[in-house]
C-alpha cells in the first residue's frame, strides 16, 4: 500500500513529527496515513482510529488499575473517562505540534480543521494505532504512557467525577438521612425540543430545603438541581449536613 | 496477595479450570479472584473485569482492523459490539463451563447467580484480565483470539447491524428518494413513564406509505416505524423502491 504525502508546502513532513517524537516507523506510510483526515480522500485515518482508541484504553486501564489499588471499577470508569475524553486528547496533541502535519480537505482546512479538538484528538488516536500495528503492543503502550504522562501523575479526585445526583446521595447518606426526593414541575415545548422544571428537595436537621434547574431533558435538570442543592447545603452546613440532627 | 478459595465442596477447583483451559497462572491468586463475584466479599473480581473489557475491546478491534479491510469506522465499531455484547461473552463463559466455578454470596448462588448472562460475562472479563497481568498481552491476545474464534469468523453482515432507521434512509437514497418523515402523532403518560407515537411517511413511486408504531422515547418508536417501513417496502417493491420512477 502506498500513500501519498501532501503536496501542499503548508504541511510539513511526517518523517519531522516521527523524528521529534523518537518514533521510527518501519513502515511509513501507516504514519502518514494516520495524518490523513477523512476531509483528504478514501485513504484516511478512520480506520486506525479505530483501532488506536483500543490500544489507549487499554494503556489507560493497565495504569489506573496499577496505581489505584483502592480504586473501585466505577472510580476507575470515571478516571479512564477523564483521561480519554477528546479535550484531554487534543490538548496532548496539541503539546506534539500535530495540527501542523494534518493533511485535509480544502474546505475542512479553511475553517480551521487543523485546530479542532475532533480532528487533533482523532489523529492522535490514529498516530497510536499506527504504531501499534508497526511495532505491536509494548512500544505503542510505552508511547501512550509517556504522552499521558502529566494527565496520569495528575489525575484528578475519583469522588468529584462522580455525577451530581451521585454526590448529593452520597452527601446525605454518610449521615443516615432520607434520599432527595425529584420532582418535573413543568414540561414545555414541542415533542423533540422540550424544556423540563425539575425540583430537588431533602430534609437536613428537620429544616427542609429546595432548589429547581430547567434543562433540555429530564435527567440535565435533575442534575442541575442536585448540583445547586449541594453547593447549598455545603455553604449552609458544611460537610455534615446531619451532624446537629 | 493472598486469596482465599472457596471452602463451598460445589464449587470446583479453579486448577481444574485453568488446566481444561490449557492456561497456566504463575500467580494463581490471580485465577481465583477472577473467579469471584462481588457478592463473595471485598476482594472480588471487578477490578479485574474492569482491565479485561480493554484487553477483550483491543483484541476483538485488532481482529477485525485486519480481516475486514473494506470496513468503514462506523461498521467496525458495530462489529466489535456483536462480539463483545453481554450475551456473547455469556455464550463463550458457558462453553467453557465457567459458572461451576464461581464464588459468590448464598444469596447470589440460591437465586441462580451461576447461571446469568450478566455474571459470567463479567467473570469471563475477569480472566481475561488476570491472564494479561499475569503473562501479558500476547498471550491473553491469543487467548482470547481462541475463544471468540467461532464467533470471529461467522460475524454477521455489518450493514443488518445498523439502526431501523439508517437502513431505511440507505434503502431510500440508493434510488435518490426522498428522506422519510417522521411525526410524533401523540404522547401520553407521565413524565418518567412517556409513551410516544409516532408515523414513519415516504413515498415512492408516487405512492405514499405510512407506518406507526410506540415506544417508551422517541427514538425507540421512531426505530420501530422505521423497521416497520422497511419491512413493507421490502415486501411490495422489492431491493430497489424507486426502480419504476
């Protein structure tokens, strides 16, 4: 299979990214294929995303269930999460200069493609999956290891990954006190664009409290309110919300 | 580490497992905790599934990057989940016997715990997982390459794995006919309990058809007036509906 380089003088060279990376690959066009955004033609790096997106998970899974022995499976979902997310991807893509070797469409690379969480997070996926079927699994693992290597030193609390509702009832169970109750207040719109009132009440020290949040879907508002009730409840009675009772 | 076996006569020896398996652990703690289930106590088997599930994911998304070179992104990602969906991995955990060997809790055990699809998936993940701490990814690679052959090497057609609805869109568009429309024609219940009605309208031919059909969401409802239409098309006008155009 032969893949052909960009001839636009805007792009640089693979060989440069692979050379300033310490990566070299036996075979080189893998490389340049990883480079290429579906924008470019039929020979692009979907594929090898696909495929990368395993390896990185993988990576990711081996660390997290090295180093966070304490760590529950759904605390290490939640920290997998936080790494792999495509914000996460892009900005180490960006630390690697990626952007600047990306061959796309015209149109894609006049808007601004080049810059796009999206494609720089897809095309490090690719570049991984590329290396993966040149070299196999250890090199391509020890290459993910140290392109993540601050995100996994700095990994955020597994607890504030938790979702608001999650919180809140976690918040109040270590109290022993009753569960939030949810209510939808109103519902309004059409079938596909609706807007849902959700209120979020619970009883701390007898006192009774209540927030509402509207939101695109049941669910979004539910969560909003749970998140207003506990920045409420912490602001009013600390983290022991039934220590008075 | 050390992990306890289970005392239960029942339950068989996991050496007899591993040895019908022709798997060898260096560290056989390993092999048992995968084999226990959360209700069993703290040391349990979910960490160990947690690491399987990626090792499973790369090794099944490998497979099929490299004998389905003609595959888009879109139907990979749809293969890899008819192979690694929860009934699958129930099939193989049964063929190779693996509910005879599970520890859990009485509770678990008494209400048939051995013999859930969600349970044996889980345990099958964790041996997966075990066996790659224990020996690395090859040959936890190869193993499950062995295990998931059958299934690997009949896997169903990608294009009946897409949703009702994008199937139609394609039946449609392969004679350029217009996309189909759909209208929520009613919704009931309450809010956490919603059913949705919906039609499904195309013409073809200059002939207008409509499907309905309910659902909990939707979405759910759209999906099955879109299989409904596609059924009806495909029964009155064959593979080509806007052939006498």
């Amino acid at each position: 299979m032969s893949v052909t380089k960009s001839s636009n003088p805007l792009i640089r060279d693979p060989d440069t990214l692979a050379n300033a990376l310490g990566l070299s690959f036996d075979d080189n066009d893998l490389l340049v294929q990883a480079l290429r955004h579906r924008s470019s033609g039929r020979l692009n790096n979907e594929r090898l995303e696909f495929l990368g997106d395993s390896i990185l998970n993988l990576a990711v899974s081996d660390y997290l269930y090295r180093h966070k022995p304490e760590a529950s499976e759904g605390a290490l979902s939640r920290l997998r999460a936080s790494v792999v997310r495509e914000e996460s991807l892009a900005r180490v893509a960006r630390e690697i200069g990626l952007g600047d070797y990306l061959v796309m469409g015209s149109g894609e690379l006049k808007s601004g493609g080049h810059r796009r969480d999206s494609i720089l997070a897809d095309a490090l996926e690719a570049m991984i999956g590329a290396l993966y079927l040149d070299q196999g699994f250890a090199p391509a693992h020890a290459w993910v290891q140290s392109l993540f290597g601050t995100a996994l030193e700095s990994l955020p609390d597994a607890q504030s990954l938790k979702d608001a509702k999650t919180q809140l009832q976690e918040y109040l169970q270590r109290d022993r006190l009753p569960l939030p109750e949810y209510e939808v207040m109103e519902q309004s719109g059409q079938a596909h664009r609706q807007t849902f009132e959700v209120a979020c009440r619970v009883r701390c020290q007898g006192v009774p409290y209540e927030t509402s949040a509207s939101g695109s879907s049941r669910r979004r508002a539910e969560q909003s309110a749970a998140r207003r009730m506990l920045e409420t409840l912490r602001d009013t009675l600390g983290e022991s919300p039934g220590k008075g009772k």
